[in-house]
C-alpha cells in the first residue's frame, strides 16, 4: 500500500503532530507499507530517506494558524500516485489541499483531529471565519476521522455531526528512548515544563506554573526548568524578574533529543498545567516522561488524565488553579516515597496502553477496510 502523508512539518522538528506522524510512519514502514511525507521544508534540511519514509520538503511563504503555506503542495500531490492520504488538524492549509486532492482523484482520506482552532482578537475572527465556511467542508470528506481520546468528542463543538466517522486512537511513547535513567543529581526539587514559547502555545499553562512556583517559592527548595523556544520567552522572562524568582526559574531553550531524555530523567516531577480542552489535543510530553517513571501534575483535560487519576500515576487539577498546582507540586516534592511509586505506576501505565505499535494497528486496519 503507497500512503501519502501531509502533516505541516516533519522531522527533524519537533511538536505533537510531528512526532505522531514520525511514530506512526516508522511502524507502517515496518509493516511493509510505502509512505511518502509531503510537508514543509522546517528546519531547512532538504528531501531524504528517514526511517525507511521517503520526505519531500517543499519552500513555504508563512504560517498561519501554525500551518506552514507550501504554495506548491497541491501540484505535488496532484502528481503522485498513492492508495491513501493522511493528514493532519489544526493545520488548514495542508488538510485542505490533502481534502481536495483526495475528492478530485476519488481516494481514500483519512484526518487526524488534534484539537480545534481557536485564538483571541483577530485570530479568533480568522478562526471563526474558518470553522463556519471550510471546516464542514473538511470533516465531510475524510474516510475516517481519528482522535487521540474519547473525551475530546465530547469537548469539541465540531466534532458530534460526524461522531460515525470516529476512530479513537491512543498515541504511544518510543519507550527505547524514553526510559529510566540513573542519572547522577547536583540538585534536588527539580520540575520540568517543556512546550513551545509561543502564543499559539499560550494554551499549555506556563503562566500558571510560574505563578504556581512564585506561591512556595521561598517555602521549599525547588527549581523549575523550561525547556522550548519562542517569542513569549521575554514576557516569562521578564515576569520571573519582576516576581523575585529567577534564581528559582532555568529556561533552558530549544533541547536536542538526547537533552531531553536528560532532563525527563532529572527531574522529580514534570507538569503540564493546560488551560483549553478545545486546544490540548493529547499532552505526548506527559506521556514521555511517565516513561520516564515520572510522577505528572496534569490538568483534567490532559488527554492522559482519567488514567494518570485511574492509576494514580500523578495528580490531576482542574485548569488555572494556582492554588492546587502549587499544593500538588509541594506534595510531591515533600513526599518522596510517594512520588516514587506515582513514578513507578507512571511507568507501567505506558508499557502498557501506550505504544505505538498498537496506534499504528489501528490506522492501518482502518486504512486496509477502506481499500477492500
């Protein structure tokens, strides 16, 4: 079978769908499939073979809700063959080219549904314009739909007209990367966050965390490390300077793969503090650090959430909740016995209902019924 996959960037960048897509790729590859990525070219590393997966990068113009504009993607896939097209959401612009080529050469399409498209300002007017005039036309076409957990249904305003199409596919951790590691510590208390520092990903609670650390700042000893890059790291920057705790608060910038593993397995706890159930579409982070036999402080829209709750493998807070964000880090820090059999249920709970092999399962029977 010869799949076609448009996600907006791929590999070596690093974000949720890319890193959906990679996984997910590298297993069809394994099952024998040919899958060809069709995506912008970020980083500028060119066209290339990764994992067995042919990448065809094309030049883009700009972004515009996250989405790279690759002006030349619709003759690209108008020019090759393929039995299906997989693409990707919130990311328009290469959705809706995937849409319309499937409809104009009469192919199967399949859409992984992320998260909706929101904003404030004039990006809520854009997103708006968007959701009322293309995206039904969008969600009509594809064969089948896939979201990463059964509540975001539920929380998506878009989403029920179409609920038939519905294929729940729970993401999964490379847990040969992402393990345990007994790494030597010069420093105790230590949080990780990790996002991009943009506002597209205002979304990820960043916010919250630092006023959350300002709180017990100077209770306990702690320090919290950042990692990612964007343009709203002046304003977190500037915020911890004016609050007094910049000897508390490390931004650590764009980190590479091995860095990473690094800094999942330094530190005690990892939180994401999400604040929109339209916008959060899973949390892979979270995951990836459980495999890490972290104990997490998510809050309840976090895809991982009802089983990090389930098997008590960390602690789940409603959104923008300062107060109880800082008791749950204070808790865990305070309570290093209990953060380490969070850490150890963490651990099990992704061995053994995340992984890939079983998302990828899933896509390619959906994919092969289709073509049958």
């Amino acid at each position: 079978m010869k799949i076609i996959q448009t996600p907006p960037r791929f590999y070596p960048y690093i974000g949720g769908t890319e890193q959906l897509t990679f996984y997910l790729c590298k297993e069809l590859v394994k099952k024998g499939h040919y899958v060809k990525i069709i995506c912008a070219n970020e980083p500028e590393v060119g066209d290339g073979v990764i994992e067995g997966m042919e990448v065809r990068r094309l030049p883009y113009i700009g972004k515009i809700a996250n989405t790279n504009i690759t002006i030349p993607l619709l003759m690209e896939l108008m020019k090759d063959d393929f039995d299906v097209i997989h693409t990707y959401f919130p990311h328009p612009w290469s959705a809706d080219m995937s849409a319309l080529v499937g409809l104009m050469k009469n192919k199967p399409l399949f859409l992984t549904y992320n998260n909706d498209i929101t904003g404030k300002g004039i990006n809520k007017l854009i997103a708006n314009t968007y959701n009322f005039i293309c995206l039904r036309f969008l969600l009509k076409r594809p064969n089948k739909i896939f979201i990463t957990h059964e509540n975001y249904l539920k929380t998506s305003p878009f989403l029920e007209p179409f609920k038939d199409k519905i294929v729940i596919t729970p993401p999964g951790v490379d847990m040969d990367r992402f393990k345990p590691l007994n790494l030597p510590k010069n420093e105790e208390n230590i949080i990780f966050f990790l996002s991009r520092l943009d506002r597209f990903h205002l979304y990820k609670g960043l916010e919250f965390l630092l006023k959350a650390i300002k709180r017990i700042a100077h209770e306990i000893p702690l320090k919290l490390y950042v990692g990612g890059e964007g343009e709203l790291i002046y304003d977190y920057k500037r915020f911890v300077k004016e609050n007094g705790i910049e000897e508390k608060v490390v931004f650590l910038g764009r980190l590479n793969n091995e860095q990473l593993v690094k800094y999942y397995n330094l530190c005690d706890i990892f939180v994401l503090p999400s604040i929109s159930s339209t916008q959060e579409g899973f949390g892979l982070v979270a995951l990836e650090s459980m495999a890490c036999k972290k104990p997490v402080i998510v809050t309840d829209i976090v895809g991982v959430a009802e089983n990090v709750k389930r098997y008590k493998a960390g602690i789940v807070i409603p959104p923008k909740d300062i107060e109880l964000l800082s008791e749950g880090i204070e808790y865990l820090l305070l309570n290093k016995d209990k953060a380490e059999e969070m850490g150890f249920n963490a651990y099990h709970l992704v061995k053994n209902r995340y992984v890939w092999q079983k998302h990828a399962q899933i896509v390619e029977e959906e994919y092969l019924k289709t073509i049958d």
